[in-house]
C-alpha cells in the first residue's frame, strides 16, 4: 500500500510528488526535531538538519527526543529517528553550529526553517544568506499553550524591522504579534498574560515552553511548507499565523495555570 493512501483529498497525487522533491534545510534541531518529523511524514524526502549542539534532559518535555539519547548530538539523532521512518528519503545532517565562518550552503535548497536560538546576530545572518540566494524562511515560536509562525521571503520585510535592541530575540517578535493582535482588537490575552509573568522571571532563565506549542509549530509550518512547495498562496511577514485552543471567552472565568 503507498506510505500516503491515507493523504489523498487533502494532498493530490500531483502535489504529494512535488512535495517529496522539494528539499528543506532545517537550522536547528530543537523545536525543529518536531517539524522535520511531522515533513516527513506528510511526504517531504529531502531534509537537511544543522545543529551542533546535544541532546538535554531539559529538552525532553518538548523536544522530539528520548532518555536514551541524552548526551548525544541532536542532529545525529534526528538523522537516525527520520531514517527509521523512512528509509529511503533523502534525510542528511551537519553536526555543527551555524556561526559566519560555517554557514550551509543554502542555494542547494527549496525552503529554510530558522529553528536557530537567538543568543547572537547567527539567526539574522542565516536569514539574510537564504534570502539572498532566493529561499523563503519560516520562523517558528514555541508559545506553550500554542504557537507563531511566520515566513521572511526575499520581497518581505525583514525580521528585523520590528527589533527594539541591537540583537533582535524571540520576546521582541512575540511582542511584536501580540501588539498588532491587540491594534487590531482582537487581543490574545493568554499570551499577553505569559509575556507579563516572563518579564518578571530572573533574565537568565530561558523562556517557557511545552510539548503542545512544538507540536503547533509542527503543524503549522508543513502546513506551510505544502503551500509553498505546490505554489499556494501563504502570508509572509509582517503578517503572521498564531494558533491555539485558548479562547478570550474561557481566560475570563478561568485562572491561567
């Protein structure tokens, strides 16, 4: 039986062949563990993941990986969890950081997702290398009870354009949703209620995350990554795509956890 019977209606015959040679490179391996899972079911066959970095304890509660593989580089263990999916895709990684000196080659590709942390400019540099070479960039954010994606294309803005400080950071373009959320009268005051209790949290601490956001982001931008690869129409940045169950209805009556 063909692996994608089970996609038909919603993905035509015509559409799954063009997603299935439509390679991704996937920059970071953290909330992108759960993309690259969630493409290659839907039938993408060429994925490429970078990320020097090793598998933690602290990633288990959201990340696509098991006890058994803490201590071990999170690429690598990506590249063996695809492969057990399936075998004959194109499934290739780097065991490295992504710094100026050690960027992909990035014009081999389709598609990017920047799933890199933003603790230096290395995001931003990524985004202007794939922009330049013509790549649009999908941007996913861990929200907890939900998630953000956008997407930067050569003849869109760049992130940038919103940052406050020298180093732009995932709280200034979460901010950055929920102000234009909030300019638009339809405020997401789930959201508003966790930027408000981050701010007050010691600096050091990394932000909250939880398994559902990954899992949204997941969904989100193969969902995405479809639309692109069969020429269907997305938003691309300054627009956005935020999801969750959480309703303004429900916050009113009930304390959020």
């Amino acid at each position: 039986m063909n692996r994608y019977l089970r996609n038909r209606i919603y993905i035509s015959t015509a559409d799954q062949k063009k997603i299935k040679n439509y390679s991704l490179l996937i920059a970071g391996s953290g909330i992108g563990s759960n993309i690259a899972e969630c493409a290659l079911r839907t039938g993408f066959e060429k994925i490429c993941v970078v990320d020097g970095d090793l598998i933690e304890d602290s990633n288990l509660n959201r990340q696509n990986y098991t006890e058994t593989q803490i201590g071990t580089p999170k690429a690598e263990a990506l590249y063996d969890r695809l492969k057990s999916i399936n075998s004959r895709a194109e499934i290739s990684f780097m065991n490295r950081f992504i710094t100026r000196d050690q960027m992909p080659e990035v014009a081999k590709f389709k598609a990017a997702i920047n799933a890199l942390d933003f603790q230096d400019e290395i995001p931003v540099v990524f985004d202007q290398l794939c922009l330049k070479n013509g790549l649009p960039v999908v941007h996913p954010y861990n929200l907890g009870w939900g998630s953000m994606v956008t997407v930067l294309t050569p003849d869109s803005p760049p992130l940038t354009s919103i940052g406050k400080t020298e180093n732009l950071n995932e709280l200034e373009v979460v901010e950055y949703a929920a102000s234009y959320r909030r300019f638009w009268q339809k405020p997401e005051r789930w959201l508003e209620e966790i930027l408000s209790q981050y701010k007050l949290e010691n600096s050091d601490l990394p932000p909250p995350q939880l398994a559902i956001g990954s899992w949204y982001a997941a969904a989100m931008c193969t969902h995405l990554l479809v639309k692109m690869a069969t020429g269907k129409f997305y938003k691309k940045f300054p627009e956005f795509y935020l999801c969750s169950l959480f309703s303004e209805e429900v916050l009113q009556d009930t304390a959020f956890l």
